[in-house]
C-alpha cells in the first residue's frame, strides 16, 4: 500500500501528457498537478527509463514515449473495447432498426471492431476488420472533429490521403476542415454515399474524460429514408448510446 501514492502519482503525469498535443515543461507538469518538482523530476526519469515518456531535451519538455504507445496498441489488439461495447450496440439496433458500426480510428483509417445488422437493411461493404479512408465515413469524421487541430494538421499533410470511393468526398484539405468544422458545430457527422452510393449514416464519437475520442458509433439508413425527423431521433440514440459505452469503459467521471 505504501507505493499506491506514487503509483497514483505516475498515472496522473501520464494522464497529463496525453491531454497536451505537444511536449510540456515538467515545471507546468508540477504546477498543474500539484507536486512538488522533485517528484516530478524523479517520476518522469523512472517513467523515460521504462519508455513511457520521452524527453526532448532541447526544448526542456516531456513528451509520451514509445512504450506508452506499445500499451494503448496492446489494449486495441485485446479488442476490449468490442466486448464492452455489444450489448449497447445491440440494444442501439432493437430500438432504432437499422444497422450500426462500432470504430476505432487508426491514422487516416477507421477500424470496425464491431457490426450489427437489423433485418430488411441494406448489406454493406464494412465488417469486423474492415478499414475505410475516416474522411469517407460518419464514425471516422465523428472522430476528427473532435481532434485537436494541430493532430488533424499531422494526419492530413497532404491532400494525396483524401482518397475516394464513389466520386465524391472531401478533395482538398480546406474543403475536409470545413467538414470538421460543421460537424463540430452540428454535434453530429454525416456520410452521404461516399462509401456506397445511396447509403446514407450518422456518426458520434465516444469521448473519453478528456474529451478525446477514443470511437464512434454510426447508424446506416438508404439515403431516401434521410428526413430531419429520421436524423434526429437517428443522432440522439447513437448519441445516448456512446454515452452509455463511455460509461461502461470507464471514461467519463462516476
């Protein structure tokens, strides 16, 4: 039990850097967690010593180092996430009716981890495993938007990333921070057959206490059955139910 405090102390410097998208001076690190410097110098040289944190010594600031990494991949690759999200996922189709997605996103891609189908849907082209351009998809704009500009800035140096599927999507990286921008002010991502032409999803992400997304949920209707009434009952339980995942998983505040 006498090392809980320390323990306690090292995730909270952890937490720390990955709620900044640049490296932080550890006098920052002291200050906004409360500690004194010395142990946060100590905290963050055991922390570089096993690779969780890297320091960039020019610039006297401490960044997440590699192995930090290594631990989010490991847990990506036990798909946890999937099994605690099912049940919800479920749930979301009963209600709704239509088929849904569960994503993560991977550099420029979304990743499913989990696809439910209602009966009488269309089929689609996703399925566990599947990997789709974000930019194209309502779980992958759902997810960029609620990035920090500076890491959408890093993804997308290029407009030669902004593939297409069916003839349309965002083609220049004015015209994708625009989409960014209106779906962050609508709450709510929207593709309009950029994947298959004549389908038509809703996306939101699942935030994490930070207000990070860590994945979405998407509902996928016909393009035709699109009315404002239909989207937003469609956006409210996709929203109710990233809510509901967020709390099994632990990420939002008891």
């Amino acid at each position: 039990m006498a090392n809980a405090p320390a323990a306690a102390n090292a995730l909270d410097v952890l937490e720390h850097l990955s709620r900044h998208a640049e490296p932080v001076p550890a006098a920052a690190i002291a200050r906004d967690l409360g500690l004194p410097r010395s142990s946060v110098y100590h905290l963050l040289k055991v922390l570089g010593g096993r690779g969780y944190v890297t320091h960039y010594t020019r610039e006297r600031r401490f960044g997440l180092g590699c192995a930090a990494y290594e631990l989010g991949s490991a847990y990506q690759r036990q798909t946890p996430l999937g099994r605690l999200a099912r049940a919800t996922i479920r749930r979301l189709v009963d209600e709704v009716g239509r088929n849904a997605h569960f994503a993560t996103l991977d550099g420029h891609d979304v990743i499913y981890l989990l696809e439910e189908r209602a009966v009488g849907q269309p089929t689609l082209v996703t399925d566990v495993g599947v990997r789709l351009p974000a930019h194209l998809t309502a779980s992958g704009l759902a997810m960029l938007s609620a990035l920090p500009q500076s890491r959408i800035r890093a993804l997308y140096r290029d407009r030669a990333v902004l593939v297409q599927r069916t003839g349309h999507g965002p083609t220049s990286l004015t015209e994708l921070r625009g989409l960014l921008a209106r779906t962050r002010a609508e709450g709510f991502a929207r593709e309009d057959g950029t994947v298959t032409p004549d389908i038509s999803s809703v996306g939101v992400p699942v935030l994490d206490r930070a207000r990070r997304p860590f994945a979405a949920i998407a509902l996928t209707f016909r393009s035709q059955d699109g009315s404002a009434d239909h989207l937003a009952e469609l956006v409210a339980a996709t929203r109710s139910a990233a809510t509901d995942i967020a709390r099994r998983i632990g990420a939002t505040a008891p």
